[in-house]
C-alpha cells in the first residue's frame, strides 16, 4: 500500500469485540506510531502520548503537563485550556501525568470542533511557549507580602502535591509503588515531590520539553467516525517540519530481589492520635504487561481475590480484626510491569507484622484446597462483562480503549493486544473448567 500523507501501514485488524477497523501506522519521515480507530461512534477520540520517564522526584513531567497547555506558537494566550472548556463542543478535555508517560486527549462530537482542539493539542505540545514566568507560575515561586518576607513556596503543582501528599491512601500508593522499583523510573514520583520541587531549575525543565516532546518518542491515537484520510493529513502538517530523533526513553524491567523486602516509611497524622493509624500492604511484581494471557488471568483473579463482599482474601482482611479497611491499589496493570497491592489501614502498630502473615496464609491455604467454582465462574463473568459492556463512565469510550492500548503499546509491544479480549478470555475459561487454573 502506497503512504498515506507521510504515513506507511505497519498492520491491519478487524477488532471484532468493538465492531472497529483498526490500522497501526508509521510517520515515515520522524518514526512517530498512530493508532486508528474507525468505528460509527460519533464520540470522536484524539490523544497523543509521550513516553517520559521520570529521573528524579521533581515533578517535572507534571509541571510540564501542565505547562505546555498555557499557550503556545499559534495560539500566544494566556490559558487556551480555559478557553477551550468554556467555548468548544468538547466532550473531554484533558491532561494526564502516569508514572511513565504524558498523555493528551481530546473528544468531540462536532467534526470541526474536533479537528479544532486537535490542533490546539498538537500546537501546544510541539510549540509551547515555556517563558519562565510559566514555570514559576505553574511550577514553584516563592510569594512574599513584602521584601522583608516572610517567603512562602507556592505554584499550581507545588500546592496540588502538598495537597496529594497530606493524603495518607496517596502516600501509602506512592510509597507501595516505590518499594517496589526502587532501581527504575518509577521508584521516583512523577507527580513531584513537595521536598524535591524546588530543586527543579527553569533549565532543566526546558531540556526535558526538548528531550521527550518529539514526534520521533510520541504515541497518537485516533478513535470514531471522522474520516481516516483527514486524520493523517492533520498529524503530517505538524509532523513534517521534524526532523528524526533517536530517543532513549526506554523504561527497563526492575530485576526481582534476592528475598522479600520491608519498607517503613513515616507519614503525617492528625491530632486524634487515640485510633490505630499505622498502614501495611504487601506487593507483588507478577511480570510484565505485555504478557497478554498473564494479564487478563491476572485481573480476573483479583476480582476473584477483592472484588467481592464475600472474595476470599477480602474476607478474611477484613474480618480479621486488624484494621478498619482495606489498602492498596489491587493489581497495577498500567506500567511496564504487573503489580499486585493489598493490606489494611487503621492498624495498630503491634499487630503490623500480623497483617503480611494472615495474607500468606490466606493465599496459601486457597492455593493447597482450591478456589470455591462459583467464586471463580463470577468473578470470570464480571470481568468478562465489564470489557464486553465497554462502560467508561463519564470517560469517553475511545478514551478507555486508548488507555488500554497503550499499556503494551507504550513499551513497543503489539497495541491490539488489550483490546482483542475474545481469545485470551476463551483460553482461561477453558482453563478453568479443567480445574485449578488459578491455584496453579
């Protein structure tokens, strides 16, 4: 097939579970992936990724998020963000910060308001303006009534940390998330740490814009019933004035540990200090996310594990005494690498050591005497369900799908993985009815 507007076809698929014709295709000149999604869904989805692993716990990746989208090359206003929510058709509008990657997406029902905030996206992401006024602004300054002080640290970031880090589940998330990959990218906080915010330079700040933001290290999806031709023509006339980049975003495996770890680590409390207030989880790394089959056994077993009033694990968690409720993120399946997190929070600082142990011995007794069937074939079914029904909620439903696509995607794996579930789905039910899929 000859290109298309600077775009060769890498792959063709017919994506059966949501009646879409989908293309993987390469910008010849820059690299850039696109990922098009033609379907009759008049929600029409537009996002562009950048990989962009963080270095340290500055915040940058999110203070840039941030940023680029405070004016850019052609459109110099103060805040296009705002205008954009006040005044387009938009149906979603957007920005978000992962551990690994940048994310931008769009929706619209209207096809030019659609190609409209597209072209807003793509010019702030390639062209912002990024004066230091910006960066202190969104950023971290120091505010003072008077010269003689006293000086205060603020910013939209520095003061959206302060607030996520006052949070006792949000520590215990980044903590747990941390202990985890202690030697890879996301043993640091992307989001920013208050502590290690102001040690971000205006300097630095510009060269990761420079080192990441390029269609050569991008991601760009398109979703819904916009014509396919129009799409590649919009991106080239972006993509066309770049020139090549070799980039070495690459986020590389955590290597396992030679034997399990403990992590302790402080928290603020309030002054009611009369209550238990300690917090435990226990985590797991269970391989890579690009291990399709891996991946959908591993969301159904936690299903199976937490995901209901009566699920095993939860159970015997929550009637154990120990704590008030339960903590941890579940599995993580977003990132390079699978995670599974789970504990109690509320717990007495005596009992800590009691929590790890009734885990152990919870997972240990149902993988010797078995998984109740019914637990199984229900927690199967909602799975099941839940990718069939594709209910994103207040979400747009190419935005899920986006999302999902880029967990093996981002990491140069196949990006129809996650998104063909009928397979993979067909292969653990046949698994279970033979007996102890599962347990192992």
């Amino acid at each position: 097939m000859s290109p298309t507007h600077g775009f060769e076809l890498i792959e063709k698929k017919e994506i059966q579970e949501y009646r879409t014709e989908a293309g993987l295709y390469r910008h010849i000149k820059t690299g850039a992936q696109l990922l098009s999604l033609v379907n009759d869904d008049e929600n029409k989805v537009f996002g562009i990724t950048f990989r962009t692993p963080p270095h340290d716990s500055t915040g940058v990746a999110h203070i840039l998020e941030h940023c680029v989208l405070c004016g850019s090359r052609k459109y110099p206003v103060k805040e296009p963000f705002v205008e954009l929510l006040k005044g387009s058709l938009q149906t979603f509008l957007n920005a978000f910060t992962y551990p690994d990657k940048t994310c931008y997406p769009v929706a619209s029902q209207n096809h030019k308001d659609f190609y409209n905030l597209i072209d807003v996206y793509l010019d702030a992401v390639f062209y912002p303006l990024l004066d230091p006024y910006i960066f202190k602004q969104e950023g971290w300054h120091l505010e003072a009534e008077s010269l003689k002080g006293p000086f205060q640290l603020k910013g939209v970031v520095f003061n959206e940390m302060k607030g996520a880090y006052s949070s006792p589940d949000s520590v215990l998330s980044e903590y747990s998330l941390q202990s985890l990959f202690p030697d890879s990218p996301y043993g640091f906080d992307s989001g920013g740490n208050p502590k290690e915010i102001p040690n971000l330079t205006y300097e630095q700040f510009k060269a990761f814009h420079e080192r990441f933001y390029h269609p050569s290290n991008s991601r760009i999806f398109f979703y819904g019933d916009d014509d396919p031709e129009t799409r590649f023509k919009i991106i080239d006339h972006y993509l066309k004035d770049f020139e090549p980049l070799e980039i070495d975003s690459r986020i590389l495996p955590q290597h396992p540990f030679p034997s399990p770890r403990v992590v302790e680590r402080p928290y603020m409390v309030g002054e009611d200090t009369d209550s238990p207030k300690a917090m435990v989880t226990c985590n797991w790394v269970l391989g890579e996310t690009a291990e399709t089959l891996k991946n959908f056994s591993l969301r159904v077993l936690e299903y199976i594990l937490l995901g209901m009033p009566g699920s095993p694990l939860r159970k015997a968690l929550i009637e154990s005494g120990l704590g008030e409720d339960l903590a941890g993120d579940g599995l993580g399946a977003e990132l390079l690498q699978i995670y599974f997190s789970t504990g109690l929070k509320g717990v007495d600082e005596k009992e800590l050591p009691s929590v790890p142990e009734l885990v152990k011995e919870t997972l240990t007794k149902l993988a010797e005497a078995g998984i109740d069937q019914g637990t199984v074939e229900a927690g199967l079914n909602a799975i099941e369900f839940r990718l069939r029904e594709n209910n994103p909620g207040r979400f747009p439903r190419g935005l899920v799908l986006m999302l999902r696509a880029l967990t093996t995607w981002l990491y140069d794996h196949d990006p129809f993985a996650m998104l063909c579930f009928e397979k993979p789905l067909s292969r653990i039910r046949a698994s279970v009815e033979k007996g102890n899929y599962f347990e192992g």
